[in-house]
C-alpha cells in the first residue's frame, strides 16, 4: 500500500498544530485531504511525495499590489498600526515583503529562505518555480522574498504582502512569474494607483497586466481597484476628473464593471484647508476605508468555505470524472492489445503453416506440426514453448500498445491521468480488469464520506462564522 512520504506527513503535522491555534474546523478538513490522498495514492493520481492538501493555501492572504509610490506601504502601516513598512515617493523595496503575525519575534526580518524552506507557507519551493522561468535565479529567492513579523493583532490568522512597485515594462518575467502565483493564491488582492499621477495612459503595460489579465477570471471578484492619494485633488477640487480618467484607462482594458476605491492616509496626508472639501474628502475616505477594511476582515471565512470546497470538488472530481476517465482509457488499452494479439497470433500461425508446407513440399503440408504433438513429452514441451511464445509475444504487444498510449497522453484533455494510466498498465496489471487499479467499493464509500463531510463543515462554519440558528 503507498502511503504519503515523510516530507508530507510533516507538512501536514505542522499545518494540523496551526489550524489548532487559528481555526480548529478546519482540522477535520485536513483529514478530508489525507483520506482523498490516500485513495490517490492507491490509484495512481498522486506521488508520495504529494498531497491534494499542499495543492492549496490555508491561509487567508491578502495581496497589495500597485505601482511604485502609489502609498502602499503607507496603507499598510495604517492599517497595522505600526511603523513596519518603509515609505518614500521612490521604489524603497524592490522585494516582495510577506507580513504575518507573531508575539515573540514581532519586528524582526528574515530572508526569502524562511518562506521558500517552511512548508507552512503558501511560497514552499517557489524558488523552483522561479528557476523554470529564469535559470539560475531559483538560488537567489533572498533577492525576491521577505518575511517580516508583526504582532499587530489585525494580522492573526491572515498573511499580507506587499509587492515592490510594478513596472512591467522593467520588471523580469522572473518577477511577474511571482506577480502572477501571488495573485492566484491570494483571497483578496487590492490594486492601487496613484491619484498624484493621473496619466493612465502611460502606463499601459502594468494596467494590462494588473486589470487586462484579470477580468477574465472566475475569481476577478478578489479584486479591489484603489485609487491612493485623493487628498491631493482637493487642492484643484478635481477629484471627479482624476476618477474618471482612470476609470477610461481601465474600461479600455475590458474593465467596464466595479469602481475605483478613493483614499488617503490622514495621518501623513497635509490638511485639506477648505472645511466643506474637507469634510467631503474625509467621509469618502471613511466610506471606502470601511469597505476595504471589511473585505479584509472577511478573508479568513471566505478561505475556510474555499478550502471546504476545494476538498468536496477533489472527491467528486475522483469519483465523477477521474475514475470514469481511467476507465475509459484502460479499456481502449485492452482492446488496442486484444486486437494485435489477435493479428499477431494469426501472423505467427500463417507462418508455421507456410513453414509446414515448405517442409513437406506438398506431399503432407501438416506433417511438422503434427510431429510435435507426436508423443505426451513431446506434446507438452511443445506446448510450453508455444505459451511462453505466446506470452511474450503478448507483453511486447501490450508493452508497445501503453508506450504509445503514454505518448498520446502528453498533451490534450485526456494529460492529466497520464501518471495514472501508467500506474494501471504496468506489466503485472490484468489487461481484463478495466476498473481502475485501487478504486473499490471500500474507496467508493471513502469518497462519498468526504463529499459528505464537506456539507457537516459547511454547517459548522456556518455556525462560527453566520450562526444562523441565532
């Protein structure tokens, strides 16, 4: 039986001791992954080294991205309430910088590292995911990632990062490789421009890649657009306009839905000396604020139904399509094997007849093949030689048949149950057998359990998270 290697076993140990602290549900849910994991494992769909459970990030994290001086660090200063992040009208930081919470070692600074060593966090071996796109840079992840502590009890149970300012038109694909994964893992991801700087149109690149190639999505709803730094239309009281040339730049880009968030840090932003615009300023910045601190707030709920329903997707995806797909490949398999066994039989025999009529020159043309069957010894170590024959005849067919299979397998729909295939083509495996190599009724009824326990979770974080039942 394969079971899951120790690297898993301990990433899933220490993922279990955090979800005590943070969020006890999800424990069980974790459970959930290593029994999907484990009928995986049996079936092929995963290594030892795996686990749908790893495929995820558990935790809540929210992503600020923006171009350079567009107040991000400033933002989430304010919003920690402590000094953490540098500020300046330059690039300050030309790193990502991961913010998460901690009593003991609030302050301190560690290299990328600590983030692409730990299994804990969502950027485990990300280094290797750099060096695919830029050789040789996968060994210097202290250049792309930090990890700074911060006992700012708004951060307990969530990751915050802060991305260096975005200039696509600098920036290596290295770099936006990074762009891109932290977008996908993240719950929330706030977009900020700078409102000093209302020329949209020339920074087309960067509004491409931060609104252009996320519209699309199924998760565009993650993303909040902010325009940072409004305090500096109150002097010209232009604020409409500044707003509203952003909002072109971005319609051109397909974003013709949502809206700009408007705001500035009243703590470092110079005083709006005019009352009635300054009071009108505050309250949208209030306003929008709230919404934004509100979004934040609830990452950590949308996170917990994400991962349940991550987990209940995985099991009906095993029952419903993976299985039912195997399937269907093993049996084209056998019949592909069946069919030149059949033709290669049929070859072999031809030429022991033909050899038969050569030998006895039309006189008696069946008479070498009846003189092996002549006597009970010669019979049966004529039949051994024939069913050794046979069978090696058969398993270089059933071998060429699986080499060729695997090859169309690269690419298409039908790629990702290649490991699979593989795993139930093996030479030992029964061509007959077309259900896939450990899925049973035991696993059916593992799979149905999950599925289940998905909906008792659903409940429960209700319970936590809506209480429903008042």
């Amino acid at each position: 039986m394969v079971r899951a290697d120790k690297s898993i076993t301990k990433r899933l140990s220490s993922l279990k001791e955090h979800l005590k602290r943070e969020n006890p549900v999800l424990i069980q849910a974790v459970g959930g992954f290593e029994k999907l994991d484990s009928i995986a494992y049996g079936m092929g769909l995963l290594k030892p080294d795996q686990s749908y459970a790893t495929q995820i990030s558990w935790w809540p994290l929210v992503s600020i991205l923006g171009v350079f001086s567009a107040g991000k660090s400033s933002f989430i200063n304010s919003y920690l309430e402590k000094p953490l992040q540098k500020t300046g009208n330059q690039a300050v930081d030309d790193k990502f910088t991961v913010v998460c919470f901690g009593e003991e070692n609030a302050g301190k600074v560690l290299p990328g590292l600590a983030l692409d060593a730990d299994m804990r966090f969502p950027f485990y071996r990300i280094s290797d995911e750099i060096e695919k796109v830029a050789t040789g840079e996968g060994r210097r992840i202290d250049a792309y990632l930090q990890l700074k502590v911060t006992n700012s009890p708004v951060m307990r149970g969530k990751i915050l990062i802060d991305s260096p300012g975005f200039d696509a038109d600098d920036q290596r694909t290295s770099t936006l490789r990074l762009t891109d994964h932290i977008m996908n893992i993240s719950d929330l991801v706030l977009v900020f421009f700078d409102a000093r700087h209302p020329e949209p149109g020339a920074m087309q690149d960067t509004l491409t890649h931060l609104v252009g190639n996320t519209i699309d999505r199924s998760d565009s709803n993650k993303f909040m657009f902010v325009l940072n730094q409004m305090d500096t239309a109150a002097r010209e009281d232009n604020s409409e306009e500044i707003v509203g040339a952003w909002q072109r730049a971005l319609s051109q880009k397909g974003l013709t839905a949502g809206r700009f968030y408007t705001i500035y840090n009243k703590d470092i932003a110079p005083p709006i000396e005019e009352e009635a615009a300054r009071n009108r300023f505050a309250a949208k910045r209030d306003a929008d604020m709230a919404e934004i601190e509100s979004r934040i707030d609830q990452v950590e709920a949308e996170r917990a139904y994400r991962i349940v329903g991550a987990m209940e997707k995985e099991a009906y995806r095993v029952r419903d399509e993976t299985v039912p797909a195997i399937t269907r490949l093993k049996k084209l398999w056998k019949q592909r094997v069946l069919r030149f066994d059949i033709i290669a039989l049929a070859l072999i025999l031809l030429s022991l007849i033909g050899g038969s009529i050569a030998l006895g020159a039309g006189a008696a043309p069946f008479t070498f093949l009846l003189s092996l069957f002549a006597n009970p010894v010669s019979m049966i170590g004529s039949i051994a030689v024939i069913a050794l024959a046979l069978m090696a005849l058969h398993f270089l067919v059933r071998s060429a048949v699986t080499k060729y299979m695997l090859k169309q397998l690269t690419s298409g729909d039908d790629a990702i149950y290649k490991p699979a295939f593989e795993h139930n083509t093996r030479f030992y495996r029964s061509v007959f057998k077309a259900q896939p190599v450990g899925w049973t009724k035991r696993r059916r009824r593992d799979v149905d359990e999950v599925i289940e326990e998905a909906s008792d979770f659903v409940q429960k974080l209700n319970d936590q998270f809506a209480s429903p039942s008042g």
